[in-house]
C-alpha cells in the first residue's frame, strides 16, 4: 500500500507543471486592469463640458455616477473653494443610454476582477487549458462591457446636462463642447489592458492544449505488455 500511495503523489506532482513567467504575468495585467475600470467608471471626472461665457471658460467634470462641483470652507475668515464629487440627486432622470453606461461599468467591475482572482489559482492546476480558454472569453466580455461604458458620452450628460444647464438666466453661449477627461482615458487604458488580457489567455490555453495533446499522443503508441502464458502441467498432459 505504502509503495501505491507514494507513486500516486509522485505522479500528481509530475502532472503539475510549474507556472511560467508569462503565465504569471496574466494576473498581474488582469489586476491592473481591473483597478483602471474601477477608477475610470466611479470617477466624478469621466468627461468634462466646457462652456465659454463672453470671455470667461468655465468647465466640470460629469462621471456615470457622480459629478464635479464647488465646495468651500470658511476658515479664520478666509472662503476657500475646492472642487468635490456629488452624488446625483433624485431629480436626475438618466436616460437609456446614461443607465447602460452604468450597468455596463458594474458588469466590467465584477465580471473583470472576479476572472483575475480566480485566474490566480488557476495557474497552477494540472491540465488548465479549459479553465485558460474559459477566462479569455470572461477578459473579453469584460472589455467589451468596460468599452460600452462610453454610451455616456452620447448620453444627456454630455447633450442635455440636467446640472449644468446652458440656458440658465438667459445666458449668451459662445462655445460649449464635451471633452474626454482622465477618467474617460482611464477607461481606454481599461479596455485596452482587458483585451490584452484575454489575448494572453487565450495564446497560453492554445500552448496548453497542444503540449497536453502531445502528451496524449504518447501515451497512445505505447502497447501494453502481453502478459506470460502459463505452463501446462504434465500431470494433465499425461491423462
């Protein structure tokens, strides 16, 4: 039983193969992707709208989620302003491509981050070419939905902002445009790395499947030893 079990362990340990530099790069990628998707879709800075007023530019960051506004603080009889993130409030109406920003900037999130953590546990199993084929297709759902967060560009946020409207008082226009702020070059960054990290998969699941393949070939062309014929005994001859 003794010698059993030790050849059992010796070839579940031959059958584990090492996880090479490249396989160990994919997580980290993944990772780093998936903190780019989180900042770029939570961000109060996705895009900003910038209007020109006579001679005076005036600008505010808009995200999926919250946008870019003034606060101020009295201090020793000083105001200073700063620029801080507000939620929406009830009054905002999304419309529906504003609402499938949001959706799709969640789905990039959970989708994405739950693919790297357990990518990390996958490198290391004994045949990982399924599990490597299957989180390609999860990197490259994720940087699919991570880039259909740009419908908010095409959104009311960008075309009829219900924050900043532009004909409050009756104010004279001059120029108003809707720019990509770093929040919207975050998520180029995002989508670019999540793609990245679905062609890597997908070249290390081919690699996988092929050496696994050769293997199998192998063990295939060996034949089986024919196991020796018994000796007839002469007690039987005789009779």
């Amino acid at each position: 039983m003794s010698g059993r079990s030790q050849s059992f362990t010796q070839s579940v340990y031959e059958n584990v193969k090492e996880p090479s530099i490249f396989q160990c790069i994919t997580p980290f990628v993944a990772f780093l992707a998936w903190i780019c998707s989180l900042v770029a879709n939570f961000t109060c800075e996705f895009m900003t709208l910038d209007v020109t007023v006579g001679g005076s530019a005036y600008f505010l960051g808009f995200g999926m989620w919250s946008y870019q506004g003034w606060s101020y603080v009295v201090s020793s009889g000083t105001i200073y302003y700063a620029r801080t993130c507000f939620q929406y409030s009830d009054t905002v109406d999304p419309d529906s491509k504003w609402k499938s920003a949001q959706a799709f900037s969640i789905i990039a999130v959970v989708v994405g981050g739950l693919a790297a953590c357990v990518n990390c546990c996958v490198i290391c199993t004994a045949n990982p070419s399924r599990g490597y084929q299957c989180f390609a297709l999860l990197y490259l759902f994720a940087c699919l939905s991570q880039g259909l967060t740009f419908l908010f560009l095409q959104s009311d946020a960008c075309l009829n902002n219900p924050i900043f409207n532009l004909e409050l008082d009756n104010i004279s226009i001059l120029d108003a445009s809707c720019n990509l702020s770093w929040g919207a070059n975050t998520s180029i960054a995002a989508t670019v790395l999540w793609f990245l990290t679905a062609c890597m998969m997908c070249c290390i699941g081919l690699k996988e499947s092929k050496s696994s393949a050769a293997g199998d070939g192998g063990d295939v062309d060996e034949e089986p030893a024919e196991a020796p014929e018994e000796p007839v005994e002469e007690d039987a001859a005789k009779e």
